[in-house]
C-alpha cells in the first residue's frame, strides 16, 4: 500500500502531482516523500535544492525536524529506487508550517 489521505489531499495526490508514501505497519504510521511535498507547496524548479537551503536553515535554528528525518528508498520518475528524505505526518506539518507559501496555509490552518 503506497496511498495516504490527508484533508483536501486525494490518496496519494495534490494538484495532480504524485506524493510518495509507505506505510509502515511496525510503527503504524505513514512516511511521505519530503521533496514531493516542497514540490507541490512551493511550486520550485529545483525541490531538491529548496530542501538543502531549508534544512540548513532548520539546522541552524536548532529545530531537529531535519535532523530526525529518515530516508527510505522510494520509487524516482526514471523507475530506479533512491534514498529520499521522508518524513511521517506528525514532521510533515511542522515542515509545512516552515514553508512560506500561499498553497501551505490551508494546511496550517487544519493544524
């Protein structure tokens, strides 16, 4: 199972645009692709990248949102499997409230 259901989110999907997630039945809880989330609220060429500045920035706040996220081996758009930084619900709205954007305040507003 590889679908998650957020509020206003379809499983899986924000925008049209694919959001990777595993299910982790041990911890019982679900893990979403961080890139794919700065992807769809920051409409950035380079999410990557957003995610490098940001959590270095995080960093050096002394939040341990970055420090405390996990890498899993998710599915790319090429059909390879890589390490991507991941995050549960719980990390996800805390990033999500660190993200200035007009798309991330609905979800801001829900937390």
């Amino acid at each position: 199972m590889s679908n998650i259901k957020l509020p206003t989110m379809p499983a899986g999907r924000f925008e049209e645009k694919k959001v990777r997630s595993l299910w982790n039945e041990k911890e019982e809880k679900w893990y979403l692709s961080i890139i794919d989330v700065i992807e769809i609220l920051t409409g950035s060429l380079n999410p990557r990248k957003y995610w490098s500045v940001l959590k270095t920035r995080l960093k050096a706040e002394g939040s341990q949102l970055a420090t405390n996220c996990s890498q899993l081996k998710m599915q790319s758009s090429d059909g390879k499997f890589y390490k991507t930084d991941v995050g549960d619900t719980e990390q996800l709205i805390r990033l999500i409230q660190s993200i200035p954007s007009p798309k991330a305040e609905p979800f801001k507003q829900l937390y």
